[in-house]
C-alpha cells in the first residue's frame, strides 16, 4: 500500500464469498507466526481442513448467524479480515485481524470503524461486544478508539483478557 491504510481508496471491505479461499488461505499461512504473538494459534487442523471450514462459514453467514469479510487492498491483496459472529437480538460478538503487512498504519481502526457503521446500516444491529488478551494493547487501542468500552475480564485459552462493548445507534 502507498497511502496510509486508514485513507479512503486504499481497501475495500468485501462479504466472505467462495472465490476468496485461496487468497485467504495465503493470508493466514503468511501471518499465522505473526497472529500467534497476540492471539491464540488456530492450529494445524485449521490449515489442512481450510476448505472444509470455509466451506461451512459460507454456509453460516447465508443463515445470518455470523458475517465475515475480508480487508481487499487496491491492489488486490488480503490485509484483513473482521467478522461479526454469533449475531442474536440486536447483538454479535467483534473479531477482526490485520495482517502483519498492513499492521500499525490505522488499517483495523478503520475497518472496526466501518464494520461498525455496517452493523448498523447493513445489519440492523443495536450492539457489539468484543474480546482481546491484556497482552495485546494494539487490540485494546483500535477497540477504544472506535467507542467500545471495558465491561468485563474474560479468560481466553487461558490468557486474561478484557471483554469490550459498544452500543450502536443509527447515527454510528
């Protein structure tokens, strides 16, 4: 990318589709390390059996129970995915991750920001919860910025964390 990744133009956010296997696929493969430092490794299950999962979140976000994208540069490449998941009343749970490539410029600030101004415009959602590690203060710093607040600590495979929460009104 040659603009900062949190300008207009720079990225698009796109619904999950079947075409996108292959790209995202690469994606995680190139910055399964790099996730790893922060987040909970997906073992190696999740790479032999992509197909099959992808697959099955297809299937899940055509119930509505879950939306997932992906963060498509200009150029074409996968920067990022966010997700909503678990949606139920109003409310779906937050989880996003920018690759290492795209890291530190405002990318998942951005896109949080937009996937919140889907939520509501798109999904008609009224709320939003999400959960990072304490030993991911880049998480907390993009989730604060985009209006989530501290409302509970969670354990996540093991590790402490914080569990955030934003209220979404037709205005977000």
């Amino acid at each position: 990318m040659n603009a900062p990744a949190d300008q207009p133009g720079t990225w698009n956010l796109e619904p999950l589709r079947a075409d996108h296997a292959p790209a995202l696929l690469a994606f995680e493969q190139e910055n399964r390390a790099y996730f790893a430092r922060a987040i909970p490794d997906r073992g190696d299950a999740y790479f032999t059996e992509f197909t099959t999962r992808h697959h099955a979140l297809l299937a899940e976000q055509d119930t509505g129970l879950s939306r997932f994208h992906l963060v498509i540069t200009h150029e074409g490449a996968v920067a990022g995915r966010v997700n909503l998941l678990d949606i139920e009343d109003g409310s779906a749970e937050l989880g996003y991750r920018i690759g290492e490539r795209a890291a530190g410029r405002g990318l998942a600030t951005a896109v949080v920001a937009e996937i919140c101004r889907l939520a509501t415009t798109a999904y008609g959602l009224t709320r939003l919860t999400a959960v990072t590690t304490l030993d991911n203060p880049a998480s907390m710093t993009v989730l604060t910025r985009n209006g989530f607040t501290q409302v509970a600590p969670p354990t996540i495979d093991g590790r402490p964390g914080i569990r955030y929460e934003r209220p979404l009104t037709p205005a977000t």
